[in-house]
C-alpha cells in the first residue's frame, strides 16, 4: 500500500482492482480545476461543490489525481466504481488536507494562502 504524505496535503483512494491512487491539490490541479470549471478562485470551491454536476465531480478528481502524479483521465475515471459520495467525501478530504475549510465548519473560507 502506497504511503500518503499529509505535509502535501495527501489523500489516499482505492481504486479500480486494489490499487491504491494519490490525490493531491498542487499548483497543477488548481489551475486545471480553475481552467476546466471556469472558476476565478479556489475559494469558491464551496460553491462550485454545492452546485457540481457529476461531470464537474470528475473533472476536479481527475486534477487531484493528476496532482498526485497517478496518470489518470476522463475515460479510465469513467470505469471507476465509486460512488459519488466516495469521491465528494474524497475531494472534500483533499482540499482540506490542503488547508481548505469547509465554509458548512466554521463560516470561513481559508485558501491555503
């Protein structure tokens, strides 16, 4: 089993036969995530949450992943039995081993900054 690095902001997921997959939020995932969703800022990540669409979902996941240097893209994500609650619960971890809080926590919104 691969080890997480919680000083990254490491996040760890079985996926597809077994295998465990890295999850990372790095510059990469957030200027991928930025660029795909269309959002200005990270901080905004609450909301894009609360009104994501699956395709929304697999996009941000697939940038985490990708941040965790697994080679992973749209079509493998698709063969992935995960439920969705898996991976909302997943992402949700990642940002907030990143140093994101949940605004629903504490009414605050700390961009890692």
């Amino acid at each position: 089993m691969a080890k997480r690095n919680p000083q990254r902001g490491e996040v760890m997921i079985e996926g597809p036969e077994g295998k465990e997959y890295r999850l990372c939020l790095t510059l990469g995932a957030i200027a991928q995530i930025e660029e795909e969703l269309g959002v200005e800022s990270l901080t905004l990540i609450d909301e894009v949450m609360k009104k994501a669409r699956m395709k929304d979902v697999i996009t941000i996941f697939i940038a985490l992943l990708n941040g965790g240097g697994e080679d992973v893209n749209r079509k493998d994500m698709m063969r992935w039995e995960v439920p969705l609650l898996t991976l909302m619960e997943k992402i949700r971890e990642t940002f907030a081993a990143a140093g994101f809080k949940d605004d629903a926590e504490d009414g605050e919104t700390n961009s890692g900054n």
